[in-house]
C-alpha cells in the first residue's frame, strides 16, 4: 500500500531485489483506483471527487505495470490475488470499515486539499448517506497482491 506514493517504483523494487537473499520472496499489496466502482447519479461530480482522490499518488493505477517491473528489477512473480474492498446496503458514516472510511473520510479532506467547492464535498456526503439510509449504498476497489522471488542470478540496477 505504499508504492503509489514512490516516484521511482524501479528503484524500490530493484532495491527489495538487492536485500533479498536467493530463493527469499516479496509480498506487495497496492490498489488499483482505476477499478474503483460507486454508485452515484452524478458522475461529473464523482469524476472530480475522483481525481481529487487520486491527486496524492504518484500511480494510481500502478499494479498492472507490477508484473513487468518486478521482472526488469530480478524478481519472479509467482503468484497474483485480487481483494476487492467493498461496502454495499447500509453503511455506517463513522467509516469503520475501508471503502466507509474512504467516502465519508477520506473524499472530503482530499476533497478539500485538492480545491473542490465545499458544494460538491456536501452534495457527495448527502447522496452516498442517503443511498446508506435506503441501503443502496455500493463502493468498491481492488487491491493486488504480488509474490515474486529472488532468483540465483543477480537484480537489475535501476
């Protein structure tokens, strides 16, 4: 959960590569927001909460390059899940599980530090709390889990 935030994700992955003793194994986690799913009647307005959202990663669409660049930095991927965060019917605003924390949390202070009007941020509160209240709420996003394993031969420097 950590690698859309890297600039130089070669690098870290060629580094990882480097401490890793032959046959030792590496585990990644990171998300995908270009799959991220919401039910709303607004998609301008989600549009921008979106790029909002995505404003703080340096690759928000980052594991789909993962299988490639864990090859070029030595490593053998060898094993890929997907584990869908998901929220649906009633929600709870405190945000106590991800995809709750992330519409009732998470959007308005991203929100608000990338300039949206304080409109869209309450307009996205009223609707996604009241899809909860009918039990029609829906959010979901996927996160990726990488194996890969240092072979015999040596890594790639970036």
């Amino acid at each position: 959960q950590v690698l859309l935030y890297v600039r130089d994700v070669p690098k870290a992955l060629s580094e990882a590569c480097r401490v890793l003793r032959p046959g030792g194994r590496l585990v990644l986690c990171d998300t995908d927001w270009n799959s991220l799913v919401v039910n709303t009647a607004d998609t301008g307005r989600f549009q921008r909460i979106f790029a909002a959202c995505c404003s703080t990663f340096v690759d928000a669409h980052l594991p789909p390059k993962l299988p490639g660049l864990l090859r070029t930095a030595g490593l053998h991927l060898t094993s890929i899940r997907t584990v869908p965060m998901m929220a649906a019917g009633s929600v709870n605003v405190e945000g106590t599980a991800f995809m709750e924390n992330w519409a009732f949390r998470t959007v308005p202070e991203k929100a608000k530090d990338f300039g949206l009007t304080n409109e869209d941020v309450e307009a996205w509160l009223c609707e996604q709390q009241s899809l909860g209240d009918r039990s029609a709420f829906f959010a979901c996003v996927h996160r990726f889990m990488f194996l890969a394993i240092k072979g015999d031969s040596s890594c790639s420097l970036p």
